[in-house]
C-alpha cells in the first residue's frame, strides 16, 4: 500500500487519506443539511399560492433574496385552497381538495423536504375542512369544518364549525374545539402564547369575532363575543394580548369600516373595545396587522372621496398611541391587501392586482401579484407576478 510521510515523518495510507476525506464530506453534508433544515439559516422567504390562472393553484416558497429560485411544495390537481405556516417555519399546513370525493382535507407538508401526509380523513367523513391554523406551540391545528350530510337523506349541510387536530402522535386526533354545538365560525386564529383562539362567529342573528380560552384559567371568561358584521377576524398582536378588528362604522361612516382595538388579557362580558378610526365618511379601513413590537399596524385603507380617493385600498402605518397615520405603499392604479409583517419588523410583504391601465382605464384579466417592501430601503421587490395569499416563513 502506498504511504505518504507528513512534516513529522508520520506514515499516512493512501486509505487513511480517502477515509479522511469521505469522513469530511459526511461532516459537511450534515452540516449543510442542518443549515437547509432551519428556515431561520436560510433567509427570509415568502410562501404563497401559484398561479391564479393558467392552470390548479399549488403552494410555493420563495427567497426574498432571489425569487426566481421558488419552488413548488404541493402537486394537487384541482388545487390548493388556503394555507398556515407553523410559528417555527419548518411546516406548513394547507387545505386541498380531493379529486373524487372533492372535500378539502388538511395536508401537513414539510418545508425543506417536501414530505408530505393528510392529517384529516374529512373526506370519508363526507365534510369540507379548510383554513388551518397552527397553535404557536405546534401541537395543534385549528381549522374550519363543514358537515355536508349528503348520505343523511333530508339533511342539509351543517354549519362551519372550528375543530382541532393534535399531530403530536399517530394516528391524528381530530375533533371540535368545543363541546357546545352552538359555538359556529371560521378563520381561527391563536394566541400567541396559545391558550386563546379568535374566530368570526357566523351566526346570522348575532355576527362578530368570538374570543375563546382553550385553556380557562381561574378568573377568565371562556368565551366573548366581540359584535360586528364585517366578516373578517382580524389580527392579533404576536404577544395574543390585544386583537385589531374592523367593524362597520356608525352615522356617517356606516357605509364604511373603522378599527376596533380590544386587550385580550382580560376579557369581560363589558369589555369596550378603543375605536382607532375616527368618524371619517371618507375613510374605509379593511383590517391591519401588528407590528411585532405592538406599538403600530400596517393597515389597508381607502379614501372615498377627495384628493386621496382610489379605487382600491392602499398601504399606511399607523401608530397606535397618536393615531398618526403615514403612507407606505400607495399606487392608485393598484389595490393591496393581506399585508404581513414579517418577525423582524423591517419588511411587509402583500398581494397587489391592478384595477387600472397607466391610461386610466380598467384593467381586465389582471393576475394577482405577490411583493415584499424593504422598510429600511423602501424597495419594492416582487416575488411572483401570479400569485396569491402571501405568508412569511421564518424569519
């Protein structure tokens, strides 16, 4: 066997030398496997459903840094419906229907390999099961369910309804968030310490967001319903202590939407929530999201009338003490929505579609775009031309 002397005059085997260096490329693959496997080594990237036209909307994850190096995670035929990323990046859980029975089930995908398992049997449950909602914990997925009943002659669907899925062991447990039939809604949302969930009532005789302890502690009030009839849950700060919600506003502003501001830490039946919007009949606000600080709210807002008037709504920050509103991302050619702050605070990332031609003209057939704003740089980086329903992963 061929040997090599070192500097010291110590022998090394042609062998020794390609153990050694087998035995460094294993240690780099791990090394470089453990890195691709954190989301928070990778940079920032964006999730998001492509495309909305052309052919069935799957989910995608793209870098920031580079968005022409996305790459699709789902391959579902007819398409993916909405989705949530786990507070730790590495999973996301999304909702797609199945192309004969045609429910949505829960899929739970894995970010970084792309492994993939249904974590719902909704389908041969004859049920509809969409939204998913992570628990920050991880443990649990909250997500909406439709009872169709169409083997039950005579009955009608049933109501939506928020149930649970603890994916903590197999085979996963599923089943409603509360024992009260009487408790319906959609677009669960957790706390961020877990131990609450918000969801938008959908009874028709007494609408708004609905506020419930999954864990009631001694002292708090297990349920709390926070009236309005604008449809949408709103946001939670990422502490869970307080929830930003819209509301259809009064007298002047009926046509319109205002911001309610509400402390969650301890809710009452007498509760009054702080109204963030002034009474202003040329002002629509359709919801905002925190800051991860809580101290301001990107917010989705359209002037009615007026030197600012738009068709569409645009992007502002607002702070919560002073109310002080300034401009973020503002082109009336355009309508914004499903702004995000991203963990750090430094970047907002949001859907676009186009409502006008630069001629002023409507626009026709326009795709829903997905952009993410640098809000060091104010840059505008677009991260895909026909996307939808944007979500941060870690970071």
């Amino acid at each position: 066997m061929t040997e090599t002397n070192n500097s010291d005059g110590i022998a090394i085997s042609r062998f020794d030398l390609i153990i050694g260096t087998v035995i460094a490329l294993v240690l780099l693959a791990t090394i470089g496997l453990a890195i691709l496997s954190d989301p928070g080594r990778q940079g920032a990237m964006v999730a998001y459903l492509a495309p909305y036209t052309g052919s069935a909307p799957n989910l995608w994850v793209a870098p920031v840094d580079d968005p022409s190096a996305a790459r699709q995670l789902s391959d579902v035929t007819i398409g993916v419906f909405d989705f949530d990323v786990s507070a730790d990046g590495k999973f996301i859980a999304y909702a797609a229907r199945d192309g004969e029975s045609l429910f949505n089930d829960i899929y739970l995908v894995n970010v970084q390999t792309g492994q993939t398992e249904r974590v719902t049997s909704c389908q041969e449950e004859e049920a509809d099961c969409t939204t998913p909602a992570f628990r920050p914990t991880g443990d649990l997925i909250a997500y909406a369910r439709v009872d169709t009943n169409i083997s039950v002659p005579g009955v009608g669907p049933g109501a939506q309804r928020i149930w649970l899925v603890d994916i903590r062991q197999k085979p996963y447990a599923n089943q409603p968030l509360s024992g009260n039939s009487q408790i319906i809604g959609h677009s669960p949302q957790w706390a961020g310490d877990g131990r609450s969930i918000v969801f938008f009532s959908s009874d028709i005789g007494n609408p708004g967001v609905m506020f419930y302890t999954y864990a009631p502690q001694e002292g708090q009030q297990s349920l709390l319903l926070l009236p309005s009839e604008a449809g949408d849950v709103g946001t939670l700060s990422s502490d869970g202590n307080t929830l930003v919600y819209p509301v259809f506003g009064d007298g002047i502003n009926n046509f319109n939407r205002v911001l309610n501001l509400i402390d969650t830490t301890s809710p009452s039946d007498d509760l009054e929530p702080e109204v963030l919007t002034l009474e202003d009949a040329v002002v629509d606000d359709a919801t905002a999201n925190f800051h991860p600080d809580g101290t301001k709210l990107v917010i989705e807002r359209r002037y009615t009338d007026g030197d600012q008037r738009t068709n569409g709504y645009q992007l502002y920050e607002m702070a919560i003490d002073s109310g002080q509103v300034a401009p973020l991302v503002v082109d009336g050619r355009y309508q914004h929505g499903l702004a995000q702050w991203n963990a750090n605070g430094d970047q907002i990332v949001f859907q676009r579609v186009r409502l006008e031609n630069d001629d002023g003209s409507p626009a026709i057939s326009t795709n829903p775009e997905v952009w993410v704003l640098n809000m060091e740089s104010r840059d505008l980086i677009q991260i895909s031309g026909n996307g939808f329903l944007p979500q941060w992963v870690l970071p």
